[in-house]
C-alpha cells in the first residue's frame, strides 16, 4: 500500500473514533457497542502491522465501523420513520434533470426493447463485463454518486464504504442506506448464518462393520462439515489450539487403539470445519497465501464510459493502484487430502474462491461451496483492476487465478446491494469445478438432493411509519434463488420472494417439488407476525398461511413430509401444528402454550419431537426472564393436540448451550435412546460448569442424566479440556475436547481410554 493510502485510512480510523463519542451523548447503547468499547477496537487496530497482511490489515477496521452502523442505522431509520419518509429510497431514472450513466441507460433502454429479457422478478445471466459494470454502478448511485473535489469529504474512504452516515445531519435517504448497509454487514458476519435427520436413518455401518454416528444434517443424503467425523474405524478431530500445538491441527486418531495416527498441520489456513468422503478429507476456511491476479482493468474489459461520465463531474479517486495490490491474500479455501493411508495423509488439491464463508454442502462426492464477497470498486479510476469489479476464483490443479466469465454471473433480483454470493461445485476426488456468482445476494443456504437455494434479506420501500396495520408487508424480505444440482452441474433456475425475514436453513424445507419457507414480518411500528409460504417447483407462489402468532417471531421451525412445527416466543412459547398436505392451502391444526422456547427442534420419531431451548418465567418488573435450558418431548401424533409429554432442566439463568443456535453440536443414537450436547449449566452461586451432557429418553419414562462429562480435573483445567462434541463406534462413545479424546462405554457409562491430542 502506498504511503498516502495509509495515511487517508489511519486518518479516517481517527475520524471514526471522534464520531463515536461523539454519538454517545445521542444515543443510548449496550456497553459493547459503545464509543468507549469500539474506538478502543479501532486504537488496536492501528497498533498492528500492516505489512504481514499487506492491504487486509484494515478489515477489523471495517467490521467494527459496519457492527457500529447496525445500531445508528437503526436510529436513524427509527427517527426517518416518525418523518413518514421512506426507509429505503431508490433512483428514479424517470426524475427530470437526473443525471445518469450513458451506459446504464442503454442498458434500460435495450432491455426495455429486448423480448428476451427474463421476467421481472426473476435472476439472470449477464451477457458481458459491461452490462455487471453498469448494474453494480446503478446500484451504487450512479453518477450522482461520484463527488466533485470541492464538495469531497476528507474520510472519504469510510464516507464512501458507510454512505455517509456519521454525518448529523444526513437525510432519510442516508439513514436508509445505513440500515440497509447494516443489515447486509449483519449479513456477512453472520453465521449464522442453518425432513428428517441422518440420525433418524439407520446408522451408517461401513468401514468396522459396526453402526456408529453421522453428523447431525438437515437433509438425509447431504452432508455438513464439522470439527469431528468418524469413519467407524478412525476418528478425524479439528483443534484450532491446544497445549500442545503451536497452530491448527487435524488429528487422526485410530478409535480402538486410541492412539493418534497422524496429523495435518494446516498451514496459511484457518478451517472452520472439515468434511470425510470416502478416503478424502476436505477442510474448509479461509487461505491466506497470495493468490496473483490478472492485472487486466475494468476500463480495459468494459469501456471509459464511466470514467468520461466522472470526468464531466469533476470527481477524483483515492486508489492508486500497484503491482502489489494485484494479490487476494484472504479467500474462501477448500484443501483435498488423500487419507487412504491414515499414516500419511497426502494433500492433493487447492481450490480458493472469493469472498466471506457461507456455508458449504457435500453429496455423492462433490463439495458445493458459498462465499459471499463485498465489492467497492472505483470507478473514476482507469487503473482499477478487474478483480475490485468482479470476484476471481484460484484452482491449484491449474495453478492460475481467473476471474467468473459474465456469463456466470447471475443478476438477483430486488436487491440494492452489491455483493456477490459466489458458488462453486468441486469433484473431490475427480478434480474437476465449476463456479459462478449471483450479484446482489449471499446470506445463507438450503440445500435438499436435488436443489440448492442461496437466500438473502432484502429491504421494502413501501413500508413507512404512517402504515399502522399489516396492509403493505414488513419492512424485509427474502429474496431466494434457486439452482438445480446434479454433480458438478449447478444451473440457474427461478427466483421467489417472500415477505419476512427466515431464521437460518431450518426455515426451509423441499418436499414432493414444492419449497416451504417460514419467516417472520416485522414493521416499523412494532407489529410483527409470522408466515409459511409453499413455493412450486417454478418458485411460483402457490399456498400461504399469514399472521401467525402477532407479536411474536419464530424461533425454530421443523418439517415432517406434510406437516410443519413451528415455536414462536414473546411470553409463552407456542408449538403451533400446521398442515402442508394440501400445499395450496397451509393451515394449522393445533397448537400449544407453554413457558420457555426451543430453539431447535429434532424427530426422534414420526410422532415425536424433542426441543432444546431454553425455560422461562416472568420476572420482578413484569417482563419475561430465561431461568435456565430445557429440553422438552412433545407427542405431534395429534396434530389437533400437541402435547409436551416430558420436560428436562438444566441450570439457572445463564446456561447455555452451543446446541442452540449449531445443530451439529448436538448427536443423537436412536438404538439406545439417547442424545447428547454440551452446555455451561450455571447453578445459584454463579458457578458455571461446561461439560458434556449425555440424556437417556423414553415416551413412557421421560429424560434421564446418564453422564455429565469433563476432560481433566477441576484443578488442572486451562480451557482447553472443554468438550465440545461426541461421537460413538459400536458400544463406545467418544468425547472430543481441544485437548484430548476420552472414550466410555454406554452401556454403565464409565471411562475406558483416553489420548492426549499432541
């Protein structure tokens, strides 16, 4: 980076800092998201060396700026809303006197003439680099968004990125587009992002001969990656860090000698999760090696259309660019490793895509693999690379970074944002891949057998404050494309919205060619309530059930062949039972109250379900308290009358389980009726103790404590002996901790073996 582009960010960190504070005399906010908090994060940041990193060092900058945004924007769009503006406003290119882009209006004008053009609504591919170029700048304003010198802004590297939103006395339409940057941020740092289980099959008994645990999935047939698998005869662990290592570590270890095998030193990556199909381990994370880039310009693959249009407006860049920039030094990494000799697992293959990971999926060998990538490229710059425009994709079996052809990239519709959702599909063991983009949406996916749907929120600019009842719909929705899988082929279909936000995968669910989704509507005034939409196989809009619950939002959703089960919380939490049989026509059957909420629900059977949530009771001031976890059973054989046959507590206010939002933290061994997870259980002396809860369950009998496991003893725990999943092999059940493996036998649940991971 050169020397004045270090001295404009760390200009603009100062800036932020002083805006901040200043803000804490306006607006009251939790102490983590305060002035104090965020412009000591931003004093840390600019302790750091900016050398190792080269031209990333400055992102925890812009995540802390954009976490920050999350709450103003709220504010401020509160405040818009008692002005009766609209939250979001978009350009009108019918205004007289506006000026516009001669691109981009071509690019109306053709499509308003071309036959050919897709139906309004829908996604579809762009023809060339000039038509991406020309939506990406309309969606950024337009030339109305490139500033003359004298009107230009000193922070202009955050003012440009945030819109302008520290500025008081910025408009409505800014703090429109500081809840829609915020949300979209929201977006990317989540994670939050996630038909029966595997657990509800059969168990898989390959390899030992022996039954033993899958990962708990959404989809039978489609895999999910995790810190732990098994191959029956091996166990596969991932620990970030421990006593022993000095960096992230794969382990291998043989499950009945219960000694380690081998490990993968996982160098220039950190993994969030890892995936075993067949004698082939993939990890998945973020790859921090140089990738070079094709230093090809957008002026150069478009045309200077724009930049004539910024000429003419007087407007300047802050970029300059250099050989040194033409490098992507964080992406999206998958790495291939042969394990069909455990002693010496071999790395085969690399494949890096751009982007913030999504989430990713694997069936019949091919990883499916989504990223999402925020792009602010400067157009008034002729030396703007391609890369700033367009994300690139690196494939180590031919050792050369490229960028997504155009006619990879589908356009989304009803989206104001211009981030991508990036797409590959990889043959693990073949080698081949394919990628292409969507512009303008990557939040999260679902994925059934045979069909991959990528969603994201988006923002209603028909909803103002003056609309007192539900009549215009919530101030979001979820826009969801849909591509066919088969292989290595993953092909563009339709698109649907649907008004509300979702809850993460859950909310989805395919079933006989239709897809259902559940989402919550929420308007500024206050009122919420909740929806299930049925969608055909053309994305087309065939059933809705409205207004569920007002007040409420949904907290987890389960779908069983035709039937959906829904718990929604304010006060009480209501299990409602809702009938998809007839898809046109989605009603509710029955539904129960009772205090608490779960927060995932899981089939043990097809009639019935347990929920891991947490209890709740009112408390001293009238409003509602959490008092502790709770696993619940409910009998669903009565759609008419749910019922909650048996109740499990564990902990005070406090508790807390990674099992709430991470279904993958939780196993289940449907032969011996049992299920497991791990928790923080606080008691009434503030103590809290983290280990692995293992409960029996009977429709008769109820939950039974069979074992709550911790790795070391009281006094020798650094935090490394946390358990944080199980697995079983046969009879014997295996505990997975940073630090360790301890084995027990689930018949009297006493200890057998252990290894220490080192």
């Amino acid at each position: 980076m050169r020397e004045h582009n270090e001295k404009e960010i760390t200009s603009d960190i100062e800036l932020l800092k002083d805006r901040f504070l200043e803000l804490d005399e306006d607006i009251k906010r939790p102490y983590a998201l305060s002035g104090e908090v965020l412009r000591q994060k931003l004093t840390d940041v600019q302790a750091q060396d900016p050398q190792p990193s080269k031209r990333a060092w400055w992102k925890p900058v812009l995540a802390c700026a954009a976490t920050f945004v999350v709450v103003i924007g709220a504010v401020y769009a509160f405040d818009a809303s008692q002005q009766e503006v609209p939250l979001i406003q978009k350009s009108n290119p019918e205004v007289s006197g506006q000026v516009q882009s001669t691109a981009v209006s071509a690019l109306q004008s053709a499509a308003q003439e071309d036959s050919d053009q897709p139906e309004e609504g829908q996604a579809y591919y762009a023809e060339d680099y000039t038509q991406v170029r020309d939506i990406i700048f309309e969606k950024m304003g337009g030339v109305e968004s490139l500033t003359p010198p004298e009107a230009e802004y000193k922070g202009s590297f955050f003012d440009r990125i945030l819109g302008g939103i520290f500025n008081k006395s910025s408009n409505s339409t800014s703090a429109g587009a500081a809840v829609d940057m915020a949300a979209a941020d929201g977006a990317v740092a989540q994670e939050a992002e996630i038909a029966m289980d595997d657990a509800m099959a059969m168990p898989n008994t390959a390899g030992s001969g022996m039954d033993y645990s899958q990962t708990n999935v959404q989809e039978t047939g489609v895999d999910e990656a995790d810190i732990v698998k098994t191959d029956g005869e091996y166990l596969y662990s991932y620990v970030y860090k421990n006593s022993y290592t000095r960096g992230p570590t794969i382990f291998i270890t043989d499950a009945q000698d219960m000694k380690v095998t081998s490990k993968i030193i996982l160098e220039d990556m950190n993994v969030n999760e890892f995936y075993l199909s067949g004698d082939y381990l993939v990890t998945v994370g973020y790859g921090y090696a140089e990738i070079p880039i094709t230093p090809s310009t957008i002026v150069e693959e478009t045309d200077d259309t724009i930049i004539k249009e910024a000429e003419k407006a007087g407007a300047t860049y802050s970029q300059d660019w250099s050989e040194a920039d033409i490098y992507r030094n964080s992406t999206v990494q998958a790495v291939v490793y042969d394990v069909s000799n455990k002693a010496q697992p071999k790395k085969v293959r690399t494949f890096n895509q751009d982007g913030d990971y999504i989430s990713s999926r694997v069936k019949d060998g091919v990883l499916y693999l989504v990223s999402t990538r925020w792009i602010y490229p400067d157009f008034t710059n002729k030396n703007t690379p391609m890369s700033e425009m367009v994300p690139i994709v690196y494939d180590g079996a031919s050792g050369a970074a490229k960028l997504i052809p155009a006619d990879q990239i589908a356009v989304a519709p009803k989206s104001q944002d211009y981030n991508y959702a990036i797409v590959s599909s990889l043959d693990i063991k073949g080698g081949g891949a394919k990628t292409q983009a969507v512009l303008g949406g990557g939040q999260g996916i679902y994925m059934s057998n045979d069909n991959l749907y990528v969603y994201y929120t988006t923002y209603n600019d028909r909803v103002t404050s003056d609309q007192q009842t539900k009549n215009f719909g919530s101030y979001s929705g979820t826009n969801i494309i849909k591509f066919a899988v088969n292989g290595l082929s993953v092909n563009l279909k339709e698109t649907a919205y649907v008004d509300g936000y979702t809850d993460g995968q859950f909310a989805f669910s395919e079933h006989q060619g239709n897809l259902r989704v559940a989402t919550t509507a929420e308007l500024l005034t206050g009122y919420s309530s909740n929806n299930v939409y049925v969608l055909d196989q053309n994305m087309k809009q065939i059933g809705k059930l409205e207004d569920l619950a007002p007040g409420e939002r949904i907290y987890s959703v389960r779908y069983m062949d035709d039937m959906a089960y829904v718990v929604t919380f304010r006060e009480t939490d209501p299990l409602f039972a809702i009938d998809l049989s007839d898809p046109t026509s989605p009603k509710v059957m029955g539904q129960l109250k009772i205090p608490g909420f779960s927060e995932y629900l899981h089939p043990i059977d097809d009639h019935t379900l347990i929920g891991i949530g947490q209890d709740t009771d009112i408390n001293q001031w009238g409003g509602v308290s959490t008092t502790g976890l709770k696993v619940s059973m409910f009998d669903v054989s009565d759609p008419l009358n749910p019922r909650e046959l048996h109740v499990y507590n564990l902990g005070v206010e406090g508790s807390y389980s990674e099992a709430l939002y991470n279904h993958k933290a939780v196993m289940f061994n449907l032969k011996r009726n049992l299920m497991a997870f791990p928790a923080s259980v606080a008691n009434t002396s503030g103590y809290s103790q983290n280990a692995y809860y293992v409960l029996s369950y009977s429709v008769t009998d109820g939950f039974e404590l069979k074992k709550s496991i911790t790795h070391g003893e009281a006094d020798t725990y650094n935090g490394f002996n946390e358990v944080n999943r199980g697995q079983y092999i046969g009879n014997i059940l295996y505990t997975f901790s940073p630090e360790q493996i301890v084995s027990y036998d689930m018949d009297a649940f006493t200890e057998k073996d252990s290894v220490l991971l080192k």
